[in-house]
C-alpha cells in the first residue's frame, strides 16, 4: 500500500485516495465538432501499461482536490505528484 | 502404550506446572511450555492424522509453521472450535481438547485408507482426469470429494470473541527473534530507532538459544549464554518494543506489514474472559529488517512419511528445548552437518543415535569429529531406499550409493528403529522478502535462492540464514556489518565480537534419491500434506507440464496450507534434474500473503455487528422508531419503508398510505436526498454544462428537474435544483448517488473547468426534508406558517420561500414528486423532528398519514416518475426515457450530449421506458420479469423486462413500468410475461397512468 504525498496535505496512506484513471486527456472543446470515431477515442480509449504511466488521483478522504502522479506500474514506485493544470516534471 | 518420554533436565519447560489436555478424547498430560506437539509426543503420540488423498498414517514432522502433518481440530464447541491449526505451533493450556483432523472414522482406523492400496489409480491430476464426465455427475463426486478431503470443520455459530486492528508507525521493524533479529534490534535501539521486534514464539532465541554446544562460542562463552545475556540486555531500551507472539502476516509495498499477535490462545478457556483474543498490527515501518530464518529441508525417498520420520533439527529442539524424546532408538538420515548437532544433543540426553546414514562421501568439519569422537556410527556414501511400519516406523533400509550418486549398490541393510530423523539441508525463509517485491537469485553452491541485495526494494534488509547465511560466525558478523551501513551506524556495541564455530566444506545434494526399484515402484512423498509424490512430478512433465506455476497446480504440489514450505524446493529440483534445466531459470513459484493462515477474527477486528458498515440514521428516525416504521436500507441509510398500524402486513399499509395521501394529505421523511449548496458567479453556466436542459433564464425563487448524464449520454442522477439568489442555487440527487454527484461535480470543477468560478458544498445532513403533499397540505402548512401568503400567484408550483418556524429559518419548496399539490420544508436538522411532530398535529384533522419509500414509489409510478438506479440502469438514454423535452438541443454543450447522436444511441430498436397494464387488473408481477411476445418461437426472443410494479389503489388497477425494445413505437401492442407458472398478457400503455393533465398539482 501506497504512500502518496498530496500536494496539498503532505504524506497520507494510500486508503485516503481514490484513483481516476489516466490524465493528461482534456475535455474536448467542441465535442460536436468530433466524428463519432474521434468522440469514442476521447470516451473510452485508456492507456493499461507495465511501466511509467500518468494518472488522476484524488485524496477523496482528505482534502478532496484532485492532482497528477506519475507511476511505475511495474514497481509501484511513485515518480511524482504535481497539481492540476502543471505540466508533467518528467516525459 | 501411553510412555513418558520426557528427561528431567530442562531450562525452558516448567516441570512443577502440569497441564491436563484431551487428543481424540484420550486424556494425557504435559507441562506449562509445551506445545500440543511436545506434549504428544512426551506420551509416545506420533500419529496425528492421516494424509489429504490416500490416507495414509502420518506423524508430527518438524516443530514449528512449515508442519505439513500435524494439523488439528481444536475444541468442539459450534462457535468456538478452531479447524487447521498447527499442533507444532499450539501452546497447551489446562483443558486443551484437540482432535485429529482429514481421517474418518478415526485416526486408527480410516476408511479412505483404501486409497493408499488404490493408489496406483490415483496419479497426479487425478482428480482433474477423473471427475470431469458426465456433466451431471458432478454433485455425486463434490459429496465425495468433500468427504475424503475432509479438511477441518468451520464454526458453525458466530464467534463470540473478540478481535482488535492497531495502527503502529516505527523507524524500524525487525521480523524474526533469532540471534540475528536479536542483533538488529539492540543496534537499532542502541541508535534511538524507535524499534519493534516481533517474533510468533513465546520466547525470543530462535535455534541459537537452546544450542548448548561446546563447539559454538561467542567471546569465549557457548552462543546460547552470551545470546541469553544479549536478550536480557534488551529490556534496557525504553525505545524498544517485543512483540511476542505475533506472526508476520504480509508485507506489502511502502514497508507496510500486517502482523497477528496473540493475545489468549495460550491461556486455559477461564483466563480467556473479556480479554482481546487476536491483534491484527497495521504497521508503517521506516525500515524493515527481515531476520526470519531457514527451515530445514526433508529428504526424498520412498515411504519417507511414515510417522516417526522427523525433521532432524526438531528432534533436536524437542529433546534439548522440551526435553522430549521423539523415540527410544533414533537413527539419523542427513547430507550435511547439522544431523551430527542433533546426534550430540541426544547423545548428552542419554540417548544413543543408532546410526547416521550420510550420502557424503566424509566430513571433516569439527561437529562430525566430536560425534565420531562419541563413538557413533556413520553410513557415508549411503542412502535410505525404502522404510517399513504402517502406524509408526520400525525399520529402515539402507544401500551403497554408486559414485556419482545417480544410483545404488549392492546390498540392502535392515535397521530397526522408532525414529528416523531427515535432514536436507537449509531453505532461507524468503517468502516475506518475495512478497515485498524483492527477487530471489540461485546459489549452486547450495541450491538455495537467497534474496538479491541488487534487486531488494529499498529501506529494507535480509539478515541472518533468511539471507543464506547459515554459520555462526558468517550470521553474526555480516548481520552487524551490514546493519552498520543500513542504519548508518560508524561503530556498533560488537565491534569486538570473537566467534568460534566448525566449518561446514563437504557438500553432496541429491533431489530425489536412487532406489534399486523403479521408480513406478516407490512412493517418495514431496508435499506430505496434499500427498504428491516425485512419481507425480515427473507424470506431469511426461504430460507436457513445464511452468512450475502449472506443475504446481496439476500435481497439487505446494498447494496446501503449509504453502509448500517443504516440498516447493524439491520440487523445483527434480523438475530441473528431469528436464535438465538450472534451477535459477525455472524460477521460483509465487509466495502469496499470508505466511502462516489467518482467522476471520483478525481480519474483521471489530468490523462486525453494527460496526461493519456506517448506519446514518435522520434526525427525526426517533420518531420513525417511537411509530413502529418498518426500515428500509438505502444505502447507508436508515429509511421508513412503511408504517403498519394494527397489524397490517406491508402491501395493506402500502395500499393505506397511498389512499391517503392521494385523498387527503401524506407526509414523508426526505431527509436522505443529497443536497448540494452551489454558490459562485459561474453558478449557473456550471449547471447549464451539467445538466440536460437550460438554466441562466430561471428566476430567483424558482425550481427546476435537472437530469444529469455521464459523459457517455447515459442517464446518471436526476433531481430538483433550485436558485436561492443570483449567484446561489440548492441541488437535490439520489439518496444513493448524493457522493458519487458531488464527487463527479468537483472531478469537472477541478480538472475540466478550473476557470469556473463555482463552490460546492454538501449540505446533505444539515438540512432536514419533510415533504407533505395531497389535496390537504395546504391547509397544514398555512396552519404552521400562518403569515405565509400560499395562494397559487405568489407561491405557485416550483417555487419557494424563505420564511419561519417557530422562529427558525427555513426553505420551502413547492415541488412535487408524487403529482400531487404538495411542499418541501427544508429546516436545520436539529429542528427537524420538532417541526414534523408540528406538522402532524396539524395535519390531525386532515388525517395527515406518515408514509414511507414503498408508498413514495408507488406514487410516483402512478405519475410514471422515474426512479434513476430503478428504471434505469446506466443504459438507458434520456430520449430512451421518452424525456426528450428535457434535452436543450440548442445548447452548445453539456455532458454527455455529443454521445446522444453517436451511432449506438440513435438506433430506434433501443430499449425505452413504456407502461403496462395487465389484461387482469388484479394482476401483479414481479419487478425484473422478462417480456416476450412469442413463446412459441424458440429460443424465445427477450424484448425487455419490468422496472417498477405496484398495484395503485388509486385507480384500483396493477401498473407497471417496463423497457422493451424499441417501445416507443408498440402503444397498445400485447404483450407476454412468462411467470413460472402461468403467462401474464399486458398491453404496452403510455408511462403516466394517473392524472395525465396534472391537475392536482394546484389542486
Ligand atoms: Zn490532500
């Protein structure tokens, strides 16, 4: 079990959070410009990799704000931990 | 047969304290210290159980967790009795009553012994090859199978002890209180660490602190007194915490362990009262040192588990820690060293070993010199090929290995015997190391995997022989070495240390010994407790198995509640040898969590009972309970389902209650729909993204239904909304969805549209919702807010006022869920059951009738309401809801919109929401039953199935709500609801069954 360092609250255990998925894919901005082709890539398309990946996590039991944290899925080892809206510190 | 095998000098067993305990109803005795497994065999007991498929006898087999055999019931008591638990492990307590468990109809005499003379028929995968045709015979085989399988038998009444869970953060742990665990935790403690040390015995020492041995010595005294000393010395470190008693469950990522302590399995039933029985340790440690030591290996070779056959190392802790002898003429079977330990420690017990059967060639090392010294016999270059005695070894024979070890010669030699103790080498306990995520690396020099210090997760350590280091003087003085670096210590108390010890040099390792019989011939156990044998593992390779995970499981190998402490590394060996493959390639199985079984009790704690799941309950559920309401649970909440008065059943109340809010007035507990406080000056562009239909042009003061879809158009919660101010508006949801709402909201606040400036806050347990509705709520609210002006111009539907009760503000709402005229009072809750008891005596005369979520939903199916979670179910689109009219088409966006139009959800044969009438207006079917058109055509086509039924005693009719497949388009279309046993005919109607005009709502 996770320790992950909110970067609002600091260091809390991994029960205190909930995970969101893969980040970095924004809302489009003109959905009804989208074919249904490209509306679908945005919906249900998610990356599932051994090995570094982004992803939306939320301290649902804490301060309730959502953030970014980079994971090596393959270790678990937590890379980083940055606000919405940052970009990414590492590729 | 009852002989007592115990000699007198003893240090670690309380000879003044005698313990009477009952084994298969037999009444014996021990001594405060024992275990179960001591204590039989102090009385000449080695028969324990009888194996899991042929049921042969078996005996005790080592003395601590990796015990395959010794597997017991204990007690008898249906909430009490204890299945599984190792006897090795046990402590005796007055009054232990154990039986024997896996034999039937007992221990002596076991009908599925008959297996042992079928076991020919009884290969690996055997059960798989067998129980497989017909189909239908299936239930015939579990009945046997779970018979002869006959594993312990669970409580059949709740537990009534109890369980704790504790929460512990320390700078460093140290699993495992052997001399090297010892070491660790008074260098850890010596720093100021705040240190724990666990270790699952009563008594810290491991092997080290019964080894009374000339030959091992620690600055010049024997390693058992200066560890003695060093355990003493601990007491002085206030910074130190000894956990005995307590196991290590698991070891998961981050250095956070889960470890069982016990806290009264060793006391006798009467001491137990009102006392924690387990602690199950939640422990976040800045650094783990794992010091969980080796176990010793077994040998392979035919009828190797005969009981009597013992680990060697445990006949030696059995005779020098509980002064027990296993057996009155012992011989020895090893190919290493430590087997010449045990000889001298019986040796100075007064017991002879007959003789030492060594496959190596010789030994120089000091250990042998001195048991050759004693004058014991030594069989070098020799192997065991087969041993005699059903119940209990009596002999075993002995042949020549030929010089490469891959055969035998010339004769065979009888030895008669009651005892045969084994000895295989060393396995370093690597499972916790394994399940952190540590990788293992193969060392031929001793066939052992040992952990990868390159490959170890970082801010833990392996010391000890659980690191593959298994001479004193190589565990003693790597332990502080490298401690030193892993604490960052620049000295250390032992910077001294002197050690003597013998060197072990000769070393010969054979998997599977040789047999002057075939192999077909011979059965060599390797899992003792799911009775595979060598025989098995090569079948399955023979079969085309190569994965060890697949071998695993087709032989059934190191599937057992030991986990294959035993056989795993055998098993690994004659697959490599077999195949011709390295054993580092083959790899290792998986070790799971946990290490040694769990109980239920420890897992929950005490998150049983009412403490299992959160209860909320509203702030006027007194007066629900005061009035005999019937519960219903939604979610986590508490709601009156119906309020039965003189003895009504539910479906009379339900009927009642409907009447009476449709005739006169009802009044409804509201309280569990989520309420959201939205504030901010993008408030209204906010709602007008998440909900359906438009929001900017609604008036201050007015109400608004909102339908919330997921991104993928699919209806998700639904509610009224209303606007308190310009910039202020009150949400209402689910029950059931309140959180995920709020949750989802903040997700897009957050991550979509931070630009927004919008504020939300859950309001659900401030406010208190009482809802009165019918003809009548009118008049009960002007009698209560009597300066209130309730004419339809200044207070018309879907709207609402601020005003006060009894001087407390409040909100209400006039908004309607059951079509009739009908308000919301919102008020604080610690208010909220005054004002309701207000609200009933002044509904008295209008026979204001309380009622509950079974009469709500009927009302609002009258309406063709729905319930979203009931009529819907994550499918179904507004348009599918025939809610068209709720969709802005002329928005620009809102979630889920652009799925509306995605090839799949325009598609005209979907499933939509339609209402139906029984041909028998006194028909009623159940909610979920399908509806078919043709049952004659086969396979029947499946055209949808019923969401909501009632019968309305409003219009004296059965209604229901149903989704078939491109319902829109059948009104009037007959339909079939196949029941088991009749067929029920009913016509697909619009969805609103009642007052289609809505005129009551001003009524
Ligand atoms: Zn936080």
């Amino acid at each position: 079990m996770f320790i992950i360092n909110c970067p609002y609250c600091g260091e809390r255990d991994q029960t205190e959070f909930s995970c969101g998925g893969e980040a970095h894919i924004e809302r489009p901005k003109q959905p009804t410009e989208l074919s249904d082709d490209q509306w679908a890539e945005y919906l249900f398309m998610r990356k599932n990799i051994k090995g570094v990946q982004f992803e939306r996590w939320n301290h649902a039991h804490g301060c309730r704000k959502w953030f970014n944290m980079v994971r090596d899925t393959s270790n678990d080892k937590i890379q980083a931990v940055y606000k919405m809206g940052e970009k990414p510190p590492i590729k | 047969m009852s002989k007592n095998l115990r000699i007198n000098k003893n240090n670690f067993i309380d000879q003044t304290t005698r313990i009477s305990f009952k084994f298969n109803g037999q009444k014996l005795f021990g001594y405060k210290g024992d275990t179960l497994a001591s204590a039989l065999l102090a009385n000449n007991i080695h028969l324990v159980g009888r194996s899991f498929k042929y049921h042969r006898p078996r005996g005790i087999m080592t003395c601590g967790s990796e015990e395959p055999n010794a597997i017991v019931q204990i007690g008898n008591d249906p909430s009490l009795t204890d299945p599984n638990v190792r006897a090795t492990e046990i402590e005796l307590y007055e009054g232990l009553d154990a039986s024997s468990q896996n034999c039937w109809p007992s221990v002596n005499f076991d009908i599925g012994g008959i297996n042992n003379f079928l076991s020919p028929l009884l290969p690996a995968g055997f059960y798989y090859k067998t129980f497989m045709w017909p189909a239908s015979f299936w239930e015939k085989y579990e009945y046997f199978i779970r018979h002869s399988a006959g594993l312990g038998k669970a409580p059949t009444k709740s537990d009534p002890d109890i369980y704790d869970h504790q929460y512990s953060h320390c700078d460093v742990l140290v699993v495992g209180g052997g001399i090297s665990g010892i070491i660790s935790a008074k260098l850890s403690a010596e720093k100021g660490l705040d240190t724990i040390l666990i270790d699952d015995k009563s008594f810290l020492g491991g092997s080290t602190i019964y080894q009374e041995n000339e030959c091992y010595k620690i600055n010049s005294i024997n390693s058992n007194k200066w560890l003695a000393n060093e355990i003493e010395s601990l007491k002085n470190y206030p910074n130190l915490i000894i956990k005995n008693r307590t196991s290590l469950a698991a070891f998961h990522g981050y250095n956070y362990l889960l470890a069982r302590e016990s806290l009264t399995d060793h006391l006798s039933v009467n001491e137990r009262k009102g006392k924690v029985r387990q602690r199950l340790w939640k422990i976040r440690a800045k650094k783990v040192i794992i010091a969980s030591g080796s176990i010793e290996r077994p040998l392979i070779f035919s009828n190797n588990d005969r009981p009597g056959i013992i680990l060697s190392s445990s006949i030696k802790k059995y005779i020098d820690y509980y002064g027990v002898k296993t057996g009155e003429n012992i011989s020895l079977f090893t190919n290493n060293d430590s087997a010449y330990e045990t000889a001298i420690s019986l040796y100075k017990s007064g017991v002879k070993v007959n003789v030492i059967v060594d496959i190596r060639k010789n030994s120089e090392s000091l250990i042998v010199k001195k048991a050759l010294e004693l004058g014991l016999k030594v069989l070098w270059e020799s192997t065991v090929v087969d041993t005699q005695g059903y119940k209990r070894i009596k002999s075993f024979e002995v042949m020549k290995l030929s010089d490469d070890g891959n055969n035998v010669v010339g004769d065979r030699s009888k030895y008669n015997c009651d005892c045969l103790g084994i000895s295989g080498g060393w396995t370093p306990m690597v499972h916790l190391f394994t399940q952190s995520g540590g990788k293992l690396k193969f060392r031929n020099d001793d066939n052992a995997f040992i952990p990868d210090e390159n490959k170890t997760p970082s801010n833990q350590i392996s010391v000890g022989s659980c690191n593959g280091e298994f001479k004193l003087n190589e565990i003693v003085v790597n332990t502080i070495e490298n401690l030193k670096s892993f604490l960052s210590l620049s000295n250390s108390c032992y910077d001294e240390i002197k050690i003597i010890c013998p060197d072990e040099k000769s070393k010969r390792n054979i998997w599977l010994l040789p047999s002057d019989k075939p192999i077909g011939k011979t059965k060599p156990f390797l899992d003792f407790q799911n009775d595979s044998t060598a025989k098995d593992v090569k079948l399955a390779l023979r079969e085309g198995f190569k994965s060890i995970e697949h071998v695993k499981r087709y032989t059934t190998t190191g599937m057992g509640t030991d986990q294959g402490k035993l056989s795993n590394m055998h098993a690994l060996g004659i697959i490599a040898d077999t195949t011709g493959t390295n054993m580092g390639e083959l790899g290792t199985t998986t070790f799971r969590p946990p290490y040694t079984p769990l109980t239920f009790g420890a897992i929950v704690g005490r998150n049983v009972g009412e403490f299992f799941d959160h209860t909320r309950k509203t702030a006027i559920h007194n007066w629900h309970v005061k009035n005999k309401a019937e519960f219903e649970n939604v979610g986590q909440w508490k709601r009156p389902w119906y309020f039965p008065k003189n003895g009504e059943n539910m479906h009379q109340a339900v009927q009642r209650e409907s009447k009476a809010a449709r005739d006169s007035s009802g009044i409804l507990d509201a309280s569990t729909l989520g309420k959201i406080d939205i504030q901010g000056s993008d408030a209204s562009e906010f709602l007008n993204r998440i909900y359906t239909n438009a929001w900017s042009k609604l008036e201050i003061g007015k109400c608004r239904y909102g339908l919330m879809l997921n991104e993928d158009g699919m209806v998700y919660d639904d509610g009224v909304t209303t606007r308190l101010g310009e910039n202020h508006y009150i949400m209402t949801t689910t029950t059931g969805g309140a959180a995920n709402v709020l949750s989802k909201l903040e997700d897009y606040l957050q991550t979509e549209w931070p630009e927004l400036d919008v504020y939300l806050t859950t309001v659900t347990d401030q406010y208190s919702t009482i809802s009165i509705c019918g003809p009548n709520s009118k008049k009960i609210l002007a009698k209560i807010v009597p300066g209130l002006d309730l004419s339809d111009n200044n207070f018309p539907h879907m709207s609402f006022k601020n005003t006060k009760i009894s001087n407390v503000n409040c909100r209400i709402m006039r908004i309607s869920f059951t079509g009739e005229h009908s308000y919301e009072i919102n008020i604080q809750s610690n208010y909220a059951e005054d004002v309701w008891i207000k609200c009933m005596e002044a509904g008295k005369e209008f026979n204001l009738t309380p009622y509950g979520t079974e009469t709500m939903h009927l009302l609002r199916a009258e309406k063709g309401f729905i319930i979203t979670g009931q009529d819907t179910d994550g499918t179904l689109t507004p348009s599918d809801l025939q809610m068209d009219w709720i969709i802005g088409k002329k928005k620009f966006d809102f979630i889920g919109k652009r799925s509306l139009y995605r090839s799949d959800t325009i598609r005209e044969d979907r499933k939509q929401l339609v209402g139906l009438l029984t041909e028998d207006p006194k028909e009623i079917f159940e909610e979920g039953a399908q509806l078919v058109e043709n049952i004659n055509k086969k396979p029947i086509e499946m055209l949808g199935h019923v969401t909501s039924s009632y019968f309305s005693p409003n219009l004296n009719k059965s209604i229901a709500l149903a989704v078939v497949k491109s319902g829109k388009k059948l009104k009037g279309k007959k339909l079939i609801v196949p029941m088991e046993n009749k067929n029920i005919n009913v016509t697909i109607t619009d969805t609103v069954f009642y007052d289609k005009e809505n005129k009551r709502l001003n009524a």
